[in-house]
C-alpha cells in the first residue's frame, strides 16, 4: 500500500516566514502574474482573433491556466497572499504551508489555529487485548519519545484557505481536525461550513465579523470533534467492525443486501426478528452485531476480500496498517482514522488529483460521510 503525505502537496513549509507575504511568495513558487493571452481561432481558411476570450497564462513559465472574458480582471498571486495574511491576521492564525495545484489553477494555504487536543496512548491491556502490532512491544516503543514518556495523539486545528485564477473560484477557508501523526485531515458537519469571500469583494467591516464568527464556529466545532473522538477511543469494536463500515461507505448496495440477509437469517432463527416492544433502533443494533460478528456463513462470503472492490480493500487495509495504532487499535477510533488515512494519503494514482480530491472533492465528502458512519454505527455496536 502506498503512502503520500499529500498535506505537502498542498504548499511548502512557511511557517518560518511569520505571515511576511513577499517571503512567501518566493519561498513557494508563487512569485509569478496572471497574464492574459488571446486566443487563437484555427478556421477553414484563417486563424482569427476570438473576441469572446482570452486565455489565463503563467507570467514565469507560459503554464495555460484557464478561460475567461475580455472583461475579466487577472487577480495576481501577491494579492491573494495579502488577502490570506490579512485574514488569517485578523484570525490569530499562522500561515505554515502555501503552493498551489493544477499547475496554479488553484493556490492553497495552510494555516493553524491556536488549538489543539491530545488522546493517550492505550493501555497495554487493551492494546493486547487488540492483538496484530499494536501487541508488539517494538510497536509500542514507537510511541515513546527519548525521554521515555508517551507522547499523545495530537490532533491541531487548522485552516486550509483556496482561492485560484479561474472565473468564479472564490477564496475560501474551511477548518480540518488534523492528526499529526499521520496527517490525516479529518471534518465534521460543523467544521465543513465556510468562510467566502469574492475576489472582487470589498473586505469591509461586514466581512471581517463574518471571519470573526467563523473562527468562532471553527472552535466551537473543534471541541465538538475533540469529544468524538475521545468517546471513539473508548469504544472498543471487532475487526469486522471496520469491514462494516468500509462496505457501508464505498458499497452501499452490497451493504443493503447484507442487511436484508441478516434480517432473513435472524427471521429463520429460533428467536424472532423482532420482540415485543423492540424499536427500530433495537432492531439496527442486532442486525449490525450479527453483521459484525459474521457467525453466518453467508455472511461471511459476502464480505471476503477477493470479493470486493478494490477501493475498499484499500480501506480496509488502510484501517489495519495506518500510522498510530498505539492510540487506536481496537477501537473505532482505528477506523475513523483508517478512513482519512485512506482518502488522504491512499486513494487515487495522481498526487495532485488526489489532494484536490482530499480537500475539495470526492475524497472529502467520503470522510465527511465516513465520521458520520463511524460515529453512529460506533454508537449502535456498543449498545447491542
């Protein structure tokens, strides 16, 4: 299984710089303008200048970087930098990472807030009790610093700020619970909502409270997922726990076919599907125990390896081998992690596509839904 630490590939380290824009922008090829082209139109006879468009170049290298009207203002890389540092100044923010993807049709910035949470390390108890590494005493070492105290599990909050040089990319900033130790990007509900700004909109005093409330929010948000995952490391699950939610995530059809299997072997069984006075939520937790504990044949074929796709081997062979284990094995913890560590560093061939992908696209809203899964099938498995 391959691993790509892609948070570098979202900028260069810049935390040195102490938010000086013009350092930035040399320390991380940036140090470029947005110059706009003609376009040339090849017809039958002629090639014609187009009137409707220009092109969006590179001022260093040439690199196209996309369409837009003769109207269109160029906005240059010095003036998002300064728009970024201003926010993240008036934030209490420090901008550690700057870059850009696409070739620079997108450019990123990394910044961190002033908080951050730290998990334990499991006991020995539970971590054997666990088995695979984290059982192994040289895997535990792993944990300890030269001091020979455990260092936690830290996750900070950060701030991933994008804007770009295409039409309609606005700049905005959106927070991520990152856990240091793999630099897994993990969001919640709450931290997923955005500040927005315009690239022609006036940083006004409106503006400046709407950043306000949103560090707020992104706060508020991390002390929620703070307690998520303390509540995760504390609920210990099976390895077929995680199988579970890697089918739910990435096979959902296969997922509901399983259930309708369990529901027809639990109906076949001496003790009825459903008891006087059972809920719904009685119900999902039963059928997710025997779904889990895969006692059944039938369900046991249905989840083999060879079986299923190939994205979600990779998951599950992420959840089983991620960085960290000594503060996760055995728990849903594990798999929460397992899930970011997938998306983030696992999933995709391109380095660039996939980092796009992990902050912007697909591969974030599968952690977004991969937290949700995790959260409340942790909470059903614990009380079946």
């Amino acid at each position: 299984m391959a691993y790509e630490n892609r948070i570098d590939t979202l900028g260069r380290n810049v935390a040195h710089l102490n938010n000086d824009v013009q350092a930035i922008l040399d320390h991380s090829d940036l140090n470029w303008k947005t110059v706009p082209m003609p376009i040339g139109v090849i017809g039958k006879t002629e090639v014609r200048k187009s009137e409707r468009f220009k092109m969006l170049c590179r001022s260093d290298n040439g690199a196209e970087l996309g369409v837009a009207s003769p109207k269109y203002n160029p906005v240059h890389n010095i003036q998002l930098a300064e728009s970024v540092v201003k926010l993240a100044d008036d934030a209490g923010l420090k901008v550690v990472k700057a870059g850009h993807l696409d070739g620079g049709e997108r450019v990123t910035f990394v910044a961190e807030a002033n908080m951050k949470f730290e998990l334990p390390a499991l006991t020995d108890v539970v971590q054997h009790g666990a088995g695979g590494r984290a059982a192994d005493p040289a895997w535990q070492a792993g944990a300890t610093g030269r001091t020979g105290a455990k260092v936690g599990d830290i996750v900070k909050l950060v701030m991933v700020l994008s804007t770009g040089h295409i039409p309609g990319i606005a700049l905005t900033m959106r927070a991520w619970a990152l856990r240091l130790i793999c630099s897994n990007g993990a969001t919640s509900r709450e931290l997923a909502r955005q500040f927005r700004m315009g690239h022609t909109a006036v940083y006004s005093k409106d503006k400046l409270a709407q950043l306000q409330a949103a560090m707020r929010q992104s706060a508020d948000s991390f002390l929620k997922f703070q307690v998520t995952a303390q509540q995760l490391q504390a609920t210990k699950v099976d390895p077929g726990f995680h199988t579970a939610v890697a089918v739910r995530l990435l096979e959902p059809d296969l997922w509901e076919q399983v259930v309708i299997l369990t529901q027809d072997r639990m109906k076949a069984g001496s003790a009825a599907i459903r008891t006087p006075g059972m809920t719904d939520a009685d119900l999902g937790r039963r059928v997710l125990d025997a779904i889990v504990s895969r006692e059944d044949r039938d369900i046991r074929n249905a989840f083999r390896l060879d079986t299923l796709k190939r994205s979600t081997r990779q998951l599950i062979e992420a959840i089983d081998n991620q960085p960290g284990l000594e503060y996760s094995q055995g728990t849903a913890w594990q798999t929460l992690n397992g899930v970011t560590y997938w998306a983030d560093h696992v999933r995709g061939r391109d380095d660039n596509a996939a980092t796009s992908s992990a902050y912007f696209g697909t591969s974030a809203q599968d952690k977004l839904r991969g937290l949700e899964l995790v959260r409340e099938m942790a909470v059903n498995y614990a009380r079946a």
